[in-house]
C-alpha cells in the first residue's frame, strides 16, 4: 500500500536532497510481518547508511527488512 501526500521532507544533513510524503507499507501475507517506510528512509540508507533511531516511529531495523523481504 502507498499513501501519497503533498509536500515534501529535507534530508536532515547539509544538502539539497528533497523527499516526496510518500508512505510505503509491505506486508508479507505468509508471515504476517509487515514494513513502512517513507522515500526519506530510501535516501537515509542509500546515502548515510542511516537507518534511523531507536524508537523512531520510521526506523527500519535491518534484520527485519531481510525477514520480511526475503522470508517466504
């Protein structure tokens, strides 16, 4: 499911780098699992290896992306 929304979101470090709301969430329908993520999220890993913190409502522990993307 994608949930669109207007406007966008900074990256928090020093550069241009601008992010659409968007709202993904996957479900994996065999084990019940289930990821949000937003496209910032896509950026903060792909360019900081940043994952977010500790109790941040969009932080994507790694183990669980690899579970619930490849478990199956």
């Amino acid at each position: 499911m994608v949930d669109d929304n207007r406007g966008i979101v900074p990256c928090p470090w020093p550069h241009r780098v601008r992010c659409l709301k968007r709202v993904t969430t996957l479900s994996n329908s065999e084990t019940g699992a289930y990821l949000r993520w937003s496209e910032l999220n896509i950026h903060l890993i792909k360019a900081h290896g940043f994952f977010e913190g500790k109790g941040s409502p969009f932080r994507i522990e790694p183990a669980e992306l690899i579970r619930t993307i490849f478990t199956g």
